[in-house]
C-alpha cells in the first residue's frame, strides 16, 4: 500500500510563541505526567531542551489524555513524531513524521525484522513498537520547531514531511 505523503511547506504560518494548546503531558517510560494548569514555560523549554537530547513523551490536546496528542521519542539521533487525533466521525487518523531519504525501505518494513539496522531506528514507540527508519527524523532542530509548533498551536507541523 503507498504510503499517503503530505509534502513540507516552505513558508510556515505565524503563530503565538507564548499559546499553549497542550492540555495533558505524559514522559515514558517514566516520568512526570502534567495537568493543564502544571504545563508552564518552564516545562515547555525544558521540553524542547529534552528532544535533541533524547525524550519520550505525549502531548495532549485533551485535557484526559485521551485522544488528539503528539508522541515524540528521540535518542539524539533520531526523532520520531506520532500525530494522532479523532475525526469529525469519531475515527482515529494517525500521521508520522517522514523522512524521504528511507522512502525506498516502506516496501520491506513488513518483512523486516526488527532488529533490520537498515529499515528501523534504535528508538521504539510507546516504548516497544520499533520504529522504520522512513518514519523518524535525524534534524533535531527542525523536529525541535515541530514540538514546538504543535505545543503552541495543537496541528502538525508543515515544515516536515508527514505520511499516514
């Protein structure tokens, strides 16, 4: 099945650098877990600190932790982005961070094994689910802006490819 590719913007919308959309934050495999009124500045740059370096983390959009978040996982290497949010109809729709660069291994992920260095990173989703290569970044800085982008206004961020 080819994959369904949203294609990075050059010119990325204005947006309010002191908004806080997120209303739910969780760290894992340990870690703290933040209600609305604990996510403040200084959890938010210590966060954005934390993905060049390594993290593990959801984001919320619903203050439950229930639906709507960002995962982010980063080993300093490599950075995966996890978008998932219920549609009007009550679906789920899942879109990951895309890199272009492992397009040609979509087609052996199936087959591969996990411990395949050619086709997954080092870093898991969740904490267990390996993830493909194509599907985490290695521009810690431009995934830094994608956190970002999504803590301030709660969408993907369009200066990365996205797939689904």
């Amino acid at each position: 099945m080819e994959p369904q590719i949203i294609s990075k913007q050059e010119i990325i919308p204005s947006f309010d650098a002191n908004a806080v959309t997120v209303k739910h934050i969780e760290y894992y495999p340990y870690g703290g877990t933040y209600d609305e009124d604990e996510i403040t500045p200084v959890l938010i740059s210590k966060i954005l600190k934390e993905v060049p370096k390594g993290i593990g983390i959801y984001l919320f959009l619903d203050p439950d932790g229930e639906c709507d978040w960002l995962e982010v996982v980063s080993d300093g290497e490599w950075l995966f982005l996890g978008y998932c949010f219920q549609d009007e109809s009550g679906r789920f729709d899942n879109w990951y961070s895309y890199n272009p660069v492992f397009a040609d291994t979509i087609d052996r992920i199936r087959d591969a094994d996990f411990s395949d260095k050619d086709i997954y990173t080092p870093i898991n989703s969740g904490g267990q689910s390996p993830i493909p290569k194509v599907y985490a970044l290695t521009d810690m800085d431009v995934g830094t802006k994608a956190v970002e982008y999504f803590i301030r206004t709660g969408e993907r961020y369009p200066g990365i490819d996205w797939s689904r």
